[in-house]
C-alpha cells in the first residue's frame, strides 16, 4: 500500500492477484491492473508516482520466479526487471533497493536488470530516508546483527555501523524498515510482532511496543502488520492482531485504538498531505478525524 506524494492517490496489491488504483476525488478504485501469472505482494510508487509503480510478486511464488515489475499506468505497460520480493524506491531519483529471498540487498536503477551493489547476509533488508540522501541495511549474520547507514553517494562502505543484536531476541529477525520523515529515528519491524524505536544517529535504544496481545514468538510472514509514520513525524501507526489499528507516539505510549475491521491490517499507511489515514485486511478502509464543533472539548 502505498500514497503518491500529493496525497491523491493510492496503490494496493490483492489476493486476487491485481493491483487497484484509488483517488481521493472519486473515493474509489479507478483502475485495475492484473498479474495472474506471478501475483503481486508489495507495491509502490516511484519518484514519478503516480504514473508508474514497482511491485514485487506474491509470497507464494517461487524464489526462482520471484520477481520485481516496474509498471506504466496509463498504457500498462511493464516489464520484468529483476528477481526480487522486498522494494524500497528512492524518493527523488531513479533507483531502488530489492531484497531478495536469497538473502541479497541490491541498488538498481529501474532501466537496468544488473544491480549497482549488491549486499549480502543470512536476512538483509534496506531502505531509503525520506530525503533519499542515505539508506539504511539490516543485517544478521552469525557474528551479530547489525545496522548500517550509508550515503548514497559513497554506497560501497557504510558511514556508520550500529550493533543491535542484544536489542532483539536471540531467534527474531528484522522484517521491515522505515525512517522518520526527519531522520532521526528508525523503527524495526519484527517477526516477534514488535516495533522497535531506534536512534538513527547513534544507534540508540528509545522505546518498543507490540500490536498482539498474546504472548511474543516468532510468527509467520503472513502474520506481520507493517507500521507507518505520520508526515510530522509524530506518530507511529500499526495494525493490530485483534483487529484494532494502534497509534503511538514517539515516547511509545500508546495514545489512540481504533476498530473497524473483520481481521488484522497487515497495511497501514499515512496520507502525505491530507488528514486521512489508509489501511487494508480482506478490504480497504480510509479513516477521517473526527471535527470536533467549538463547544465540544477534546
């Protein structure tokens, strides 16, 4: 699921096998493309949102054919560009970081199958800060895990290395990664259904929270929610295993539960420009604050 950068319109993947084009002035989808064959699993825009997106195949796709799609919308013309399950797209510019389930971390360009670098660990995963002058890997390996931070422009080492292998249990693995649209912070989604707040500057621990209720193990890739933050920064967002949706703040309480779906938001996502918040189990549902009149007290 994912928002172009005006806030107008809207991209999410189905287990039907198709990707769904909503806008906001319509309230609805507004175009159907179909990926029968692969299926489609994440999708995004790119930096020329909302005209083109990439989107990686289905889970239940061999690792063989696995596979990354970079999609023209209007003509829906597309083209196998690379082997891939994981994408995270520069903000301005066109590249994009490919995790695959081989356990590589590759910078493409989206006009060439040949990756620029390669990164390689038993689980690694990258993605871009919201300038898109760095990225930052995860990495496990049996000597630790660890994050890294690398310029965009000096891709080939890492300018800062961050051990966080007491932080996580010994068996849980990193399963996403998303900055702060300011820079400061990293929150590590996790197999364990954990977020874990991390200071980006100096690798620091700051807060963690669950979206289960039940007791903390490793769970299947079918059973993860995927967290978003809000444009300022202030908020963390996440569906929750019960059905609810959590929102946190940045000191990591727990300040609003909302409910509404027949099962768990594996999908949240704030707009970038419009107060409106997006989230997807079996259906998609768009939330609104409500207003409150002059007489009424928050």
């Amino acid at each position: 699921m994912d928002w172009d950068a005006n806030g107008d319109v809207m991209v999410t993947s189905s287990q039907d096998k198709a990707v769904y084009l909503y806008t906001v002035n319509k309230a609805g989808v507004t175009n159907i493309l179909q990926s029968k064959k692969h299926g489609v699993s994440a999708v995004r825009f790119t930096s020329e949102g909302p005209r083109h997106i990439v989107c990686s195949s289905c889970a239940e796709a061999p690792a063989a054919s696995g596979s990354v799609c970079y999609i023209h919308f209007v003509d829906n013309s597309g083209r196998r560009v690379l082997r891939g399950r994981g994408i995270s797209p520069h903000p301005s510019r066109d590249l994009m970081l490919v995790s695959t389930s081989d356990n590589v971390c590759s910078l493409y360009t989206y006009d060439s199958s040949s990756p620029v670098i390669s990164y390689n660990a038993s689980e690694v995963i990258g993605v871009f800060d919201s300038m898109g002058t760095i990225f930052a890997l995860y990495q496990s390996k049996t000597s630790g895990k660890s994050l890294y931070l690398y310029d965009i422009a000096k891709y080939q080492t890492p300018f800062s290395t961050f051990d966080i292998t007491e932080i996580l249990f010994s068996l849980e693995e990193v399963v996403s990664l998303d900055f702060n649209p300011n820079g400061k912070l990293l929150i590590l989604g996790t197999d364990h259904r954990r977020l874990i707040c991390i200071n980006a500057m100096d690798g620091s621990f700051v807060f963690l929270c669950s979206y289960t209720d039940e007791d903390l193990h490793k769970v299947d890739c079918s059973d993860i929610c995927y967290p978003s933050i809000s444009p300022d920064s202030k908020y963390l967002l996440c569906g929750c295993s019960n059905g609810d949706i959590s929102i946190w703040d940045f000191e990591g309480r727990n300040i609003c539960r909302f409910a509404g779906h027949e099962g768990p938001p594996y999908f949240t996502c704030f707009n970038p420009k419009k107060a409106l918040v997006s989230s997807a189990c079996v259906k998609v549902a768009w939330w609104q604050p409500q207003l409150l009149h002059e007489k009424e007290e928050c």
